[in-house]
C-alpha cells in the first residue's frame, strides 16, 4: 500500500498523525507517550470511524482465507495480552466491541453498556499496532486506505 493521507484535509491528518503516535507508543510500550496520543486521538472527530476501517483491512489482509471464531478470539487474546503487562486498565470487552465492530457483526443497541469515544480511542490503538506488526507493512498505508474507503462510501450515500 503506498498511497498517502498526507494529503486530506486537516482533521484527517490530525486522526492519522494521533493514530501513528497512538500505535507507535503501543508498539514500544510507552504509557505516557501512550496516554498522551491517545488524548489527542479522543479529541479527533471520527477517529473511531477511520480506526475501525483500518482493523477491518488489517484483519482482511492478516487472514486472506476469511474469518472464524477462534480467529477472532485469537486476536483478541494476543492484543489483551500484550498490553495487560503495561496497560493494566486494557478492557477486553472494548477490544471484543472494536473487533465485531470492525467486521459489521456488533449493533450498539444490543449492548447494556457500549464503549464511549474515549474507550475506543484507547483500545483501538492497541489493535492496531498488534495487527500491523502482524501484517508486516507500516501503518499509513493502511490509514489511506481507511480514509480512502470512507470517502468512497461517504460518496455513495
């Protein structure tokens, strides 16, 4: 993927710049710069909307062959996982929402208590940064994508 959000106006380059420092702080386990960038992800309109397109491509691509139950509860364990030793506020339940969200099977009117903007923009960075490091390809290819899908269906509506 070598198309580029750079381009976009500005609050969807504020949403991609938030993302990336997001991902690259859960990458390194940082949970200052973490709380940081995702303070800033929180306050970016929609961010939620791109971050889910980019689960939903990062999981298309990490398994071509489709999707099953213990995929996704794989996912879902490796992400826990890997953060619970430096994000011990880490919510299964937001990541499992993030997940069926992502791939259309979640209805926000099914769940008694669904997450708020703030805990997607905290979670979903996880996610994505276990994802990407899974699928081996830089992030802001797949951000462009997400913008570039979200416009297209912003189009046909």
């Amino acid at each position: 993927m070598s198309v580029t959000w750079r381009h976009l106006p500005a609050p969807a380059r504020e949403i991609a710049v938030a993302a990336g420092e997001a991902v690259a702080a859960a990458q390194q386990r940082d949970p200052t710069a973490y709380a940081a960038a995702v303070e800033r992800l929180t306050g970016a309109d929609r961010s939620g909307l791109v971050l889910g397109a980019a689960v939903r491509l990062l999981m298309e691509e990490t398994h071509p062959d489709g999707l099953d139950g213990n995929d996704v509860r794989q996912v879902l364990e490796t992400c826990v996982r890997s953060a619970a030793g430096w994000l011990p506020e880490i919510d299964p339940h937001v990541v499992l929402v993030l997940l069926a969200g992502a791939l259309g099977v979640y209805d926000p009117g099914d769940d008694d208590n669904p997450p708020g903007p703030e805990a997607i923009a905290r979670h979903a960075p996880l996610l994505v940064a276990d994802l990407v490091s899974a699928a081996g390809r830089p992030l802001d290819g797949y951000l462009a994508a997400a913008f570039a899908e979200i416009e297209r269906t912003e189009r046909q509506d």
